[in-house]
C-alpha cells in the first residue's frame, strides 16, 4: 500500500513541522528525513519550543523528545493541550522509552503517536504522513462545518425575515379592514415590549419573561386583532355606537383570530410550532386580550393568572391606545385621563402588576404615542 503524500496547505507552503529534541544529531537525523516535503522548526529544549509556538502559524504536527533536561517532553505537551490556541496540534512524542507505562502517560497528557529511538526512517516518515493527513482532513471537516453553520444561519435569518413579513402582512390586512387603526399595531407592540421588559426584571415574572419570549411577545403583539378579517363590514365600520347583537358578532374576533392562528399552528413544523414559537403567543394574545382579571370578560371569561401574561400585557396596552385616539363615537382623550381609567382598572378589568408597571412607564408610553402618532 502506498503512502499518503503530504498535503499542501491552500497557499501552496509545505505543512509545518516543529522538532524538539535536546540532541543536536537528533535533530539532524530527523530533519535530514523531513526537509524535502514539510516547512521544519526545531528548538532544542521545552522553554524554547513554546517561544517558537507564541507566533503564528503555528505547526501542522510537533515531533516531542520525551527525555530534555529541565522541563521535559510530557509537560510540553501537557501545556500545549491546556491552552486553546495550540490544543488542537498533533503531537508525536519521540522517546527511547518502550514500557508500557511510559507510553500510557503520553496519551493520558494528550500525544497522538510513538516514535521509539533508534529512528526507523520509514516508520517515521509514514506516521508522519498519517498524522499530517488527518490533522488536513480535521481542517477540512471543520471548514466544512463553518460553512454549513453559516449556511444555517443564513436559511434561519431568511425564515426569521420570512415570518416578520408574514406577521406585519397578517397584521395590515386587519388594518386595512379597520380604517380607524391607523399606527394602533405599531404603538400596541411597543408598548408591550415597554411592559414585558420592566416586568422581567421582577423575580416574580423573570422566568416567564426570558429575553427569547420577551422578543416574540413582540413580533406577535401586531396579531392580536387579526380576527376583525371575519368581522362583516356592516359592523366593523359601523360609524355610531353597536348594538348587543352587532357587539356580540363583534366579539367573535378574539376567538377568529385564535381558530386561524391555531390552524396555522397546526400546519407548521414541529420545530416551529412548539415551544415558545411566536404563532404560540400570538394565539393567546389574540384570544385572550378581551379577558378580564376579575372574570368578566371574553370569550372565555377566564380570570387572575388563568389569563396568559401575553394576554394580560396586551390588554393594558390595547386599552390605553384605544382611550388616546379618536374614534367615530368620541375623540381622543388626553394621556391623564387614559392613564386614571387604567388605573382605576386594576384589579378588576387589568392584572394589577401589569398596571403597576405602566404607572411606571407613563412617559414612555407618551413617547410611543407621539412616536406613532395617527395622521390627522
């Protein structure tokens, strides 16, 4: 069977060789061997073989005496293999030594191979070879490995951009329904991240608050009213106040938008569709944003922390957005006012540490709501 030639790096240099022996005819006879087909480096004890391997590159295999006076060939290598930088080097201990025990403690610091003295000049040229072909063939995997990482995350940024599409598409088609929204979805997803954020950092909501959720909370807070594509225009546009009956049609949006949610859910990957996905969120948000703390509201009349958090943040941030704009049945009320009926709400319609942290956040809900001010 023939041997494996050396492989040349990408740059067409010979791979690299360091020798360390502490014999000078050692390092002759071994470099004599080698010098035709690899780059050499010698150093003649342990201090001055790691001076040689502080620069870059670094070798491709190390060819270690074993027996150096001072620091020898084991705690060469055994400092080698504890730094991350030159770990990853070969080692190939070179010893007169042939007990066993001698030859367990070099792979137990780390060596891959034995070369025994008298050097055989075939066996040494063909272990080198081996180890140089694998260390290129670990590089070469590893590059491979990269560029499959980059690749995955590249389909993964284009799936995540995808869905961002997708939601603010969804999202605007309830818009376009509902010509009173106007910026009502971008001020109502930030003013839950405003809440999600503060209520992270208290220990009670941390756990359910991780920076993951606190993102999709987000992403899926534009959702929450894509359920009015059912609504017969009859009554989404009606211009004066409802009627018990056109309230009740109206009411059905929560649970439309929690059957089409839920539907697409279904129709998704496992991987997407489990866990903490945004189409998990936007469910809840979007079916349970009408429900009250004390019970009282829709659709299910679930009360207390039987409402999801993500419900509960929109709640507060729905209302709000709703009292400072203007809408066919009354104009827009000053952020005092808004901000006192949200007050007032708490306990009853709203999870009062939902409201405790909007008491906090006044101003950056102002800030929102001229950020994202509707058009006049």
């Amino acid at each position: 069977m023939s041997l494996p030639h050396p492989v040349r790096q990408p740059n067409g240099d010979k791979p690299r060789i360091l020798i360390v022996d502490d014999e000078p005819i050692n390092l002759k006879v071994m470099a004599d061997l080698l010098r035709d087909s690899y780059g050499l480096i010698v150093a003649k004890d342990g201090p001055q073989a790691l001076a040689r391997l502080a620069g870059d590159p670094l070798p491709d295999l190390i060819l270690l005496d074993v027996m150096m006076p001072g620091m020898d060939g084991v705690e060469v290598c055994r400092r080698l293999k504890g730094d991350v930088r030159t770990r990853g080097v070969p080692v190939i201990f070179i010893t007169a030594m042939g007990q066993v025990h001698d030859e367990t403690r070099g792979f137990e610091v780390g060596a891959v191979d034995y070369i025994t003295k008298p050097i055989s000049p075939p066996v040494m040229l063909a272990r080198v070879r081996t180890h140089i072909a694998l260390r290129e063939a670990q590089r070469a995997l590893a590059d491979q490995n990269r560029q499959l990482e980059d690749r995955v995350a590249e389909r993964t940024r284009d799936l995540l951009r995808a869905q961002d599409a997708t939601i603010r598409a969804m999202a605007s088609l309830a818009e376009t329904r509902d010509n009173e929204t106007g910026n009502h979805i971008r001020r109502t997803q930030n003013y839950v991240l405003a809440l999600a954020l503060h209520l992270s950092r208290d220990p009670r909501y941390a756990g359910q608050l991780d920076e993951e959720t606190i993102e999709l909370l987000y992403k899926s807070a534009p959702l929450h009213d894509v359920g009015k594509v059912g609504i017969p225009d009859s009554i989404l546009l009606k211009p004066g106040k409802l009627s018990d009956e056109e309230f009740e049609v109206m009411k059905t949006h929560a649970t439309l938008g929690h059957d089409a949610i839920f539907a697409a859910e279904g129709q998704a990957e496992p991987a997407i569709a489990g866990g903490n996905s945004f189409l998990r969120i936007a469910r809840e948000i979007a079916h349970g944003h009408h429900e009250r703390w004390d019970g009282t509201g829709y659709p299910q009349g679930l009360a207390g922390e039987a409402i999801p958090l993500s419900a509960r943040l929109m709640a507060v941030a729905d209302v709000y957005d709703a009292l400072i704009s203007r809408r066919c049945y009354k104009p827009p009320f000053p952020h005092e006012k808004a901000a006192s009926i949200i007050r007032e709400g708490s306990g009853s319609h709203f999870d009062p540490a939902v409201v405790a942290a909007f008491s906090v956040l006044e101003d950056e809900f102002r800030d929102i709501a001229s950020r994202y001010k509707d058009e006049e």
